[in-house]
C-alpha cells in the first residue's frame, strides 16, 4: 500500500537554521591587522590607526558591552567629528555595527557594515569579516536575496572556505527555492567534514533531506535519511524512510524499515502503528497487523474507532480467524453505518456458511449503499440466497447485478446454472 509523503513535509521544510550573531573584528584585532592584513590572493597596503581612535573604539566597545549602548552611540559620533583616516573610519562603522547588534536592531547593523565594505583599501581580513557577518545579518532578517550579495563576494576572496559557510550559503539558496545550487554547497560541507573523520551536524542532514525532497530525488533522499535514522535515531527519521521507500514502490524495504523502528520502540504515535499494521497487511502478514492494531488500542494509543476496527476487521478476516473478525466489523458497523463494513461482514458470515446472517448484513449494506460496487453486493446476496434455496430471491439478485457490466457475465453464469438447477428439479419431481 502506497503512503502519500505528505507526512515529510513539514519535518522537511521545518528546518533548523543555525544562525549564529556576526562577528565584530575586535579593536585590538584591528590594531594588528591595520597596516597589512595578509591574503592568499594579494596583500593590501593600508592606514594604521592612532593610538586615540583607538582608545576611542576601545571605550565604545566596554560601554555596548556594559548595555551603555546610547553612551557608547556618543562615543562614535564624537569620533566621527575627528579627521580619520580610511582605516579609521571603517573600524568606526565596524564598532557602530557592534552596538547596534547588540541591541537587535539588525537593520542598523547591517548599514553600518555596508558603510564599512564601501570605505576603499580596507584590509582583507576586515572586509571578510564584514562580508560574511553582513550576510548572516540579512539572513536573519529573512532578507535571503540580500545576503547572497555579501556571502558570494565573501566565497570570491576566501581561498578556502569552511563547512559552515557552505551550510549558510545553502540555507540562503534553499530559502529563496534555488535548490539546485543549494544542494552542492550543502553536499561539499558534508564532504569536508566527513573527510575530516566527524559526523555531519544533524541539521545539514535535515537540509540535504529538504533539498532532495524539493526536487523529488526520492533515491537520494531515501539515503540521506538513512544517514539521520543511524546517526541521530529519531522516529520521524524512520517513519519518513519508509514513507519514501513507499514511494519508490520497495514495500519490503518499507516493511523492514517500520519493523526496525518498532522494535526500537520508535512508533508510538496512532498513525505510524496503522501505517506499520497496513504494510505488514500488504506483506501479507495479516495476523501480526491484527495484533499490532489490538496492542495499540489496548494501549490507548490507537482510537477505537470505525476506521481502526475495520482495518482490525479486514486483518483477522484475512488471517482466517473469523470469530475475531466478526468482532471487530460488526464494532466497525455498528460505528460507521457505512455499507462498506456491512458488506465486508456479510463476507466473513458467508466464510462461515452462515447464512440469515451474511443475508442480513448484505441486505443491510446494499440498503445503506455507498459501495465500491453495488454489483459484488448483488452477486453475495444472490449466491446466500441460493444457499438458502431461495431460488426466486436468487434469480432477482442475479437479474440487478446483470445490470451492471462489471457483473454481467457472472450474473448470467448464475442465472443459467439456477435455470438448470430449475429443471432438474421440476424432472425430479415428474419422475417422482
């Protein structure tokens, strides 16, 4: 039995983007790094910085970091009445940049290092350090198409970039549905540190899962949550791998998939124990779908309902344990009214050669309607009927069913073996 995958998608798409505050080169930091800062690309040439913007700098920061933050505000702007140099005043615009993020006020944030990448010949170092934490600010402002400005210009002067900007730059791709170039950069970040012997982090799974679930790479994404299932064992893992090896058409792999989540004690929700009930019924493991559908009531955790007991029905009617059966469908017909139910018990009564009471409950689901088939219904009914040598009855049910074309040729096998079964009898009698 095939399962929709719409149970992936909310666990999908909820995804846990790690994001992390923008880092604020220090003012000591850029002291060292002031009049060369080092790149494997070339080497830039610039201003250092005085001792007094210095110490200006360094007394904003202590007051954003003692909460002083409109104090620190009159720092800057009693700085920004000084002449300073192009260094100078793009580590005046870093240090706004810290106060404001501080603060939470991102936006501010975010002009303020867009004010210091626009001040030229800034050192390398500082310009990274600003593109990357520029880019962070306008992802976690939800302003996705902004950040990739500074993140891609960031990837273009950084010779080897870590995993965790792959991550970012994916998270920014996935979130504005560019899917195929999100999946490479989540993949390279997975690569990196797997090569470097560690485990990827759980939520880059949860984001290779998400992109591979966009695109409908079902072979692939069935991959990916083996790898969530054995390195981070959680029941929606699980649950969603045999949901996607439904959808590949491998049930045996579904079935297994569910059974090792079972044994791990890992199905503990209603619709995960129907789901492995309906594919052990679709193995054709009917006994065992009964027992885990009978556990789960018994339980609490699966609703006495018409729905679960006609499933319940349907399992020991296929197991060949009948008084069971009888049970649990006429509970499920009782609860539902549906023909449906009526009819299927009016199949178990008729395995038993039960008789008035399969006739009764086929009468009651053709009364009720709503079949699949009126027509199967018409057929049990005509061939209970023959059983109770109620020819006549017989021949009437036969003669609807002849109506339908799914049925009619059953239907005039019927009605010409109960024409002879007629004559014999009317012979019989005669000879008598």
């Amino acid at each position: 039995m095939k399962k929709p995958l719409a149970l992936l998608g909310a666990g999908l798409v909820a995804l846990s983007l790690s994001y992390v505050g923008p880092g604020v080169m220090s003012v000591q930091a850029a002291e060292q790094s002031g009049s060369s800062a080092a790149s494997n690309k070339r080497v830039r040439r610039s201003a250092t910085m005085r001792p007094q913007i210095f110490k200006k700098l360094d007394g904003a920061r202590e007051l954003a970091d003692q909460k002083q933050y409109a104090e620190a505000l009159e720092e800057l702007q009693d700085l920004e009445k000084r002449r300073r140099n192009s260094y100078e005043t793009a580590m005046t615009h870093n240090m706004y940049a810290y106060v404001y993020f501080n603060q939470e006020k991102y936006k501010e944030a975010a002009a303020a290092y867009e004010n210091v990448i626009a001040v030229e010949n800034i050192p390398e170092s500082l310009e990274q350090t600003t593109l990357y934490s520029l880019a962070k600010l306008y992802l976690i402002q939800e302003q996705y198409k902004q950040a990739l400005v500074p993140l891609n210009k960031w990837f273009g002067i950084v010779a080897e970039p870590g995993a965790e900007a792959y991550v970012l730059r994916a998270q920014v791709y996935f979130q504005i549905e560019q899917y195929n170039k999100a999946l490479p950069d989540i993949k390279q970040a997975i690569a990196m540190v797997k090569k470097q012997g560690n485990l990827p982090r759980e939520n880059w799974l949860m984001l290779e899962r998400a992109v591979y679930y966009q695109n409908k790479d079902f072979d692939n994404l069935a991959r990916c949550l083996q790898d969530l299932a054995t390195l981070y064992p959680k029941s929606q893992y699980w649950v969603q791998l045999a949901a996607v090896y439904a959808e590949l058409g491998q049930p045996k792999r579904e079935l297994s998939t569910l059974e090792t989540a079972f044994e791990q004690n890992m199905l503990t929700k209603e619709s995960e124990l129907i789901n492995y009930a309906q594919a052990l019924l679709g193995q054709d493991i009917p006994y065992k779908a009964a027992a885990i559908i009978e556990d789960g009531v018994k339980a609490g955790i699966i609703k006495e309902d018409a729905r679960t007991m006609s499933l319940l029905g349907d399992s020991w009617m296929l197991a060949k344990e009948y008084d069971k059966a009888i049970v649990a469908m006429t509970e499920a017909a009782k609860l539902s009214g549906k023909g449906s139910d009526f009819f299927k018990l009016a199949q178990i009564h008729t395995e038993r050669q039960e008789w008035k009471l399969a006739l009764q409950n086929v009468k009651q689901a053709i009364a009720k309607g709503g079949l699949q088939q009126e027509s199967s219904a018409l057929i049990l009914q005509g061939l209970i009927e023959f059983n109770l040598d109620e020819l006549k009855d017989a021949k009437a049910s036969f003669a609807k069913a002849a109506k339908f074309d799914e049925a009619t040729k059953t239907a005039g096998q019927w009605l010409e073996y109960i024409k002879s079964e007629e004559k014999r009898r009317e012979y019989m009698a005669a000879s008598s």
